[in-house]
C-alpha cells in the first residue's frame, strides 16, 4: 500500500513539468469545449489530436489526451442541460433531470450539480484505480459473455423503472429500440440484417446523430410547431444562487459517492461502456433510493447520480487499458493506438517497465478532474449566455448544432438524414406521449446483451448452464430473477393478505 | 409560421453547405500530373486502430523524407462497415480521383465480396505494402499448453471455442481446423469486434484458444499471460518472444499460411499519371529504412514485389479466389 502511495506521489514528480500542466490545463479546456459540442466530443478531439502529440513526450502526450477525455464529461452534460441535446450515450441521462431544472429557471443548479458530481464521481474512481488498478484489470477479466449476459440483463431491467406512467406504450417503446438496434451486422455471425439493399444500413443506425434527433432536433419541432414551448431563455444564472445550499449537498453527495463506486466497477469490464454504468447508476437511485422531487422532472438526485456514474465509469476503464492494454471504450481504443505511436506496449509490464509513465498517467486525470472543475465553474458566466439569447436565434442555432454535430460523428449525410427522422420519430413519441427513454436505452443495451447472450451459447453448445458456471454469473442472474419476480411475489402476497382478511 | 419559415431556411442552407463542402469536383485530370490538392486517405475504421496506424506511419514517412509534399488527411468513415468509403473511393472521378486512396486490410476482401456493391473491377491495388503474421494462443493457466493438447482432448469428446476478430482471424481459424482434422463443431468460432475483446476471453479463461496478431500479443507474451501455441505461417517468426510459436508442419500437421496484408487502393477512374505517381512514392517509401523500423517496431514485415498494379492485382484475385471457396458467399 504505502509502495502504491509512493509511486503515485512519483507520478505527480513526473508530471510537474510546466509542459505538461500547461498540457493538461488546455486539454481540460478543449474537452469543455469539444464536450459542449454534441456529436463532436471526445473521440473526435483527441483523433485529430493524436498526430500532434509526437512533438511531446509521451507523458505530456497522455495528460493532454486525458485532459481532454475528462474535460468532455464535464463539457457533456452542458448542451445536454441547457438545449436538450445529449452528445453522447450517457448525458442521455443528464438531460432527464437537467433540461426540466433549466425549464424551472435552474439550469445554474442542474450545472453546477453536474460539475461537483462529475468530480466526486471522478475522484472516487481514481482513488479505486490508484489502490486496486492491477486486481480491478484482473476483475475485468472475470466479465466473459456469461457475466456480461447477467450484468447486461440487470441494466435491461432498469428500462422497466423508467417507462414512465404507462408500461404498454413504455414496452412498444423499449421493443422499437430493440428493433432498430438490430439493424446492420451481426457481430457473431457476421450477416448482414435489414438493410434492404442500402449500404448505409451495413453498419447499422449510427447512435449519437440517433439521440440528438430524437431528443434534441424533436425539441425544435415541437418549438416551431406548437404553441407551448419548451425551451427557456432569457434565465440569468447567477453563481451565488447556482451554489448548491447545505440542504442541496446532502441531497447530491450520497447518491454521487453511491454511483461513483458503482461507476468505478462497470468502467472496468471491457466493452460495457460509461453508459451501462450511467444507466446503472440513475436506475439505482431511482429504484432503491428516495429523491426529494421525483426523477425525471428535475431531480438534482438524478444528475448527482449519472454525472458520477460517468466520471467514475471512465477512471474505472483506465484500469485495463494500463493493466492489459484493453480499451474499455472507442477513446480508450485511440489512446491505446497512441500509446503504440509513442513506443509504449500497454499491457501486464507497464507498471513494471514504465512505472513514470503508468503512474504519471494516472497522477494527470487527477490533475484533470481539478482543472476540468475549476474550469467548469469559470465558463458558467458565458453559459449565462447561451440562455439569454433570443428564441428566434437559438431555434436556428440549435438546429444547426444538431446538423453540424450528427455530420461530425459520421462524417456523412447518413448522420444528418438519420438525426432528421430521428427527430421527427422523436417529436412523434412526445406528441403521443410515448417514453424516449426505453427507445435509448434498448438501443444502446440490447446489442450488447445480444452479442453476449449468443456468446455465451456458442461457448456452451446451447446450455443454460453457462449462466450459473461462476459466482460473479450465478449472482447477476439471480438478482434477475429476484428483480423480474419481486413485483408477481409482491402481488401475490397481497392478495393473500387480502383474501386472508376477508376470510 | 415565422418560426417555422426560419428553421426551414436554416435547415435548407446548413444541409446546402454540408453538402456542397462534401460534394465531389468533377473536373477532369491534369496531364502534367502532380498532387495539387490535399490528398484524401479513405479508412472504413477508426481512429487508433492497426489501419490507422499503418496510414500515419506512411504519410509520416512520405512527408519527412521529401518523397512527397502533398498534404494527406485521413477520412475515418465506419458508415456501411466500410462499404461507404470504398463507394467513395470507385466513384471519384477526374482530379477528385487522382486525390483519392483508400487503405485496405485483407479483412476487407471477404467483407467486400459479401456485401457485393464492390469488386476489384473497381479499383486499381497501387500496392501491398505490409503484411502481419498471426499466432495460436492459450492462457497461461489453461490446461492445454499445445496444439497436440488440444488434439488430444477433442479426440477424448472435449469441445472448445477459439476467438478472433474479423475475417482475417476466420480464416486462420478455417486453415488450422483443416490443418489438424477437426470440424467447426469440435472448436467452435466465437466473432469478436478486435484482438483486445478476444484476448480478454482468453486471459480470462472463458475460451480456450485464441487469434491474434503478433503484435497485438506482444505484451501478453513478455508477461508470461499468454502461451503461443502455434504461427499461421510457414516459417517461425524470427524474433522473441514470437519465434517460441512452432509452425503446425513442425507439430506434424499440414503447414498454414495466412498473412493479414495491408493495401492501398484508387479508383479504377485514376488518371495513369496519377497511378504512376502514387506507385513511384509508394515504392519509394517501402524502401526508407524509416519504413522497417516501423515495421520492426509493430512486428509486420515488408512485403517485397508487390507495389504497381500488375504484381498487386493478381495476389488480391488469387486472394479473391480463395475467399470464394472457403467462404458460402
């Protein structure tokens, strides 16, 4: 232990470089500004950036990247707060609870909430990474297609908490989701599924042009073609009255410390994303923990809850990026393509054979996680901003962003034409007051449950038994169960109770 | 109705404007050829990845070395898996074309074939530059250290899954199932996205054996995390820790090769000058020693003879060929 606290202490030596602070405070800056930008983000940024890093030493490389990647959580849930518009899979979570506080005139808390939490969340999973990162690799290791079936399984069910007030157009939503997910290759047997003949439809539905349509572009039909408008402009944010009260942290801090760990352990297991862990995380706190306000129409809880989540997920898959050289995500992939341009092997001997660099890397993102904050909290005033600009401009601004941020995730018109109907399903779904949020999360989940689940019955020729062959598989799929059949007991039991009364 | 006449406009001139900035010239080819605008560089993946690497390494070296001063910038474009940017590719025409390449992995071919929008008809292969070597592995922990292990527990009813990426590692798995005489039932193929998805179920012991790269190994071999049982090759590689990999002919089966090469494509629309101009510094590049300390740094190998269309061509048909017999497609 004190070994560890010793070379993380010599990860910060390493990095006291003015080169590389002043890396890492540009890099918290430009994630902000990247992560702001819907559709662009994190993977954009640090691609076009890669190339340039060769005039640096890998560290100062790394930190710059990193700064990048955790400045964009924090600049993520900004335009999903105040426009409706999540950039990516796990502000989908955010805009729940954000874009209703921004109608409440309160888009300075909903901020500032997201801010603090996506710094707690983050800390949380650096201090985990810092102390377990090579036993967290090798716990990401146990997560085969069995485990990631029962993990995959449990975040499928919490679609169920989020229906909203009715569970049939909930259901038709959550099987729409499903339905269009399956468009595009099977990744297990490689055939290609219901692209009637269009090549654009062989890689599938492409997921961020897909959300900003259907959350944000339907915003703006809704704004142009009703009278009742959702969107709030002209509220100042004042830091003063933005500050979370006493009252305001006890309500934030549990439910952000809670998903921090939860978003710490999901961000480990390769490939199931800082989504899985958002989704887990916001299901969590809906399910099992009380919020002052209900979620979904302005819980503070609920921010607290996904910002972490987010943070903490993405310290997490650091963990078997460094140990194993296994990108947990698509960033993680291109930073592991820059750690092999730098001449680094990632894998089991980074912390043996390049402990400065191993160490330094992690000393960054905590580095990180204070200059994103500070940072996040000076942009505020120019936020102020985006809310006092005149509807009949911001419609069109929006609208742009949506265009401009769909073309950029594909580099196409396919983006750009899929954000378009997206966005009229979208406005489709609200006027008939079907949920959007079982659309998403079956969109984003279902895939990898799929892949998983077929996995794992290849491994086992066919056999259930796979799901019960390890402890971790055996527990997710038993609290499965104990979730899909807790309200059937429930009702049971109640109608015994009253069947016993009446006798 | 102002409203909505506003986000119409709007919509109309953004769309206008992406359009016409993705928009191809149609403008016929200069005879006196010589780049005169960026070069664009077609990927069907994403950043970070081996293609990616390969086409940086490249243009690094094209552009440091003074083989040639145009600017290069890579299109990353995954729409369609890939089939969009080999559409991009076939159709420029005129100066656009002379401006256009596209970087491609053998995994391609049977995507390519698969999908049936493309044939090489519709391209000219300017040149294989690289090629990769794939290995056989197991765990540390698992109970079969070799491939006659292996054998031997199919031979006593045992079933097993081995994992890999694309169809790169498809076919290596195709070619040692037939090299050792078991069926696709005895060693099932569990698809995976990319070599680090595959590994994790080998080190995590939830398959048995294992596709992958060499290079992508490399870690995982210096650990000690992983055995390396066999090489998809005829010869050993040269070097440690791969060179510990015995070729199946030297376990006493029938000898596989499968090297995962690299090419780059034109459209079958570039201008002769413009081919010749790309073959030139292609053929250039492959020969810096910058080019084999790449190479050496990423354990590939360079491929000799095999930059210009006439030699690049007939080693994809016979590719081609291959891929329609192995595969139902």
């Amino acid at each position: 232990m004190l070994d560890t606290l010793r070379m993380f202490f010599h990860g910060f030596a390493v990095l006291m470089t003015f080169e590389t602070v002043i890396a890492i405070l540009i890099g918290c800056i430009m994630g902000i500004i990247l992560g702001a930008m819907p559709g662009i983000g994190a993977l954009a940024g640090i691609s076009l950036l890669l190339p340039l890093t060769y005039m640096f030493s890998p560290i100062t490389a790394i930190a710059l990247l990193g700064a990048i990647y955790y400045g964009n959580m924090f600049g993520g849930a900004y335009s999903a707060i105040l426009l409706n518009i999540p950039g990516d899979g796990p502000a989908l979570m955010t805009t729940l609870d954000g874009y209703p506080l921004t109608i409440q005139g309160k888009s300075g808390k909903a901020l500032l909430t997201s801010n603090f939490s996506s710094a707690i969340g983050g800390t949380i999973g650096m201090i985990i990474l810092v102390f377990f990162a090579p036993a967290l690799a090798r716990l990401g290791l146990k997560f085969g297609p069995a485990e990631m079936t029962g993990l995959l399984l449990l975040a499928m069910t919490s679609i169920s908490w989020l229906v909203g007030d009715s569970p049939i157009k909930g259901l038709v939503s959550c099987l729409l989701g499903i339905l269009v997910a399956t468009i595009g290759i099977d990744v297990v047997s490689g055939d290609i599924r219901y692209h009637f003949g269009n090549m654009y439809l062989f890689g599938g539905i492409p997921f961020v042009p897909l959300v900003i349509g259907f959350v944000g572009f339907s915003t703006v039909i809704a704004m142009v073609s009703e009278t009742k408008t959702h969107m709030v402009t002209g509220a100042k944010i004042s830091m003063r009255e933005s500050m979370p009260t006493k009252h305001e942290w006890k309500r934030l801090l549990p439910p952000a410390i809670r998903s921090g760990i939860l978003g710490t352990f999901v961000g480990i297991v390769p490939g199931c994303g800082a989504q899985t862990a958002v989704f887990l995380g916001y299901a969590m706190q809906k399910k099992f923990f009380k919020s002052e306000v209900p979620l979904g129409t302005g819980a503070i809880e609920g921010i607290a809850a996904a910002e972490s989540a987010d943070n903490a997920a993405s310290a997490g898959s650091f963990a078997p990026l460094l140990g194993f050289g296994i990108p947990g995500s698509s960033v993680g992939a291109v930073l592991l393509g820059g750690l092999m341009m730098w001449g680094l092997n990632p894998g089991p001997l980074l912390f043996s054979t390049n402990p400065d660099f191993a160490w330094g890397t992690i000393a960054s993102l905590f580095i990180a996680g204070i200059f994103a904050l500070g940072c996040g909290l000076l942009v505020m005033p120019w936020l102020r901003k985006i809310l006092s600009v005149p509807m009949n401009i911001l419609i069109p601004v929006v609208t742009t962003v949506c265009i401009v941020g769909s073309f950029s995730t594909s580099r196409s018109m396919y983006g750009v034409i899929i954000m378009l109907a997206a966005g009229v399903v979208g406005y489709v779904f609200n006027k008939f007051e079907y949920p959007t949020t079982p659309f998403m999360l079956a969109f984003i989940l279902s895939p990898m449950l799929e892949t998983s689940l077929r996995r794992s019955l290849l491994i086992s020729r066919g056999s259930l038994a796979i799901f019960f062959g390890t402890p971790i598989s055996t527990v997710f799929i038993l609290l499965f169960i104990a979730i899909l059949l807790t309200p059937i007991v429930r009702s049971a039991i109640k109608k015994i109770k009253q069947n016993s009364k009446t006798a | 109705m102002k409203r909505m006449t506003l986000v119409f406009s709007v919509l109309v001139l953004v769309v206008g404007m992406v359009f016409a900035a993705g928009g191809q010239q149609s403008d016929g080819a200069a005879s006196d050829w010589k780049p005169t605008r960026t070069i664009e560089w077609h990927l069907g993946s994403d950043p970070g990845g081996g293609n990616d690497i390969f086409t940086r390494a490249m243009i690094e070296i094209l552009n440091t070395k003074g083989i040639s001063d145009a600017n290069f910038t890579i299109n990353y474009n995954k729409d369609g898996d890939g089939e969009v940017v080999k559409m991009l590719t076939s159709r420029a025409t005129g100066v656009t074309a002379a401006h256009t390449l596209l970087g491609v992995v053998c995994g391609d071919v049977p995507s390519m074939i698969r999908a049936g929008n493309h044939t090489l008809d519709d391209f000219i292969p300017l040149a294989i530059t690289a090629s990769e070597t794939e290995l056989f592995l197991v765990s540390k922990n698992s109970p079969y250290k070799s491939v006659d292990d292996i054998v031997a527990a199919i031979k006593g009813g045992k079933k097993m899954s081995i994992t890999g990426g694309g169809y790169d590692d498809q076919i290596s798995y195709l070619k040692l199932i037939d090299s050792i005489g078991v069926t696709e039932e005895d060693i099932t193929l569990i698809r995976t996205r990319a070599n680090p998805e595959s590994l994790t179920m080998v080190m995590g012991g939830h398959v048995e054996i294992c596709i992958s790269k060499a290079s992508a190994a490399l870690p995982y071999l210096e650990s000690g995390d992983m055995i390396p049982i066999a090489v998809a090759a005829s010869n050993r590689l040269p070097s440690a820790p791969f060179n510990a990999a015995p070729t199946l002919g030297e376990l006493g089966y029938k000898n596989i090769d499968n090297p995962v090469w690299r090419a780059i494509y034109a459209s079958a629309n570039m201008p002769k000058e413009a081919v010749d101009y790309y073959v030139r510094i292609f053929k250039e590049m492959t020969e810096t020693p910058e080019w084999q300390v790449f190479l050496d740094s990423i354990n590939a190998s360079r491929i000799d003879g095999y930059i210009g269309e006439e030699k690049a061509r007939p080693f994809i048909k016979d590719y081609e060929d291959y891929i329609r017999s192995a595969f139902s497609f």
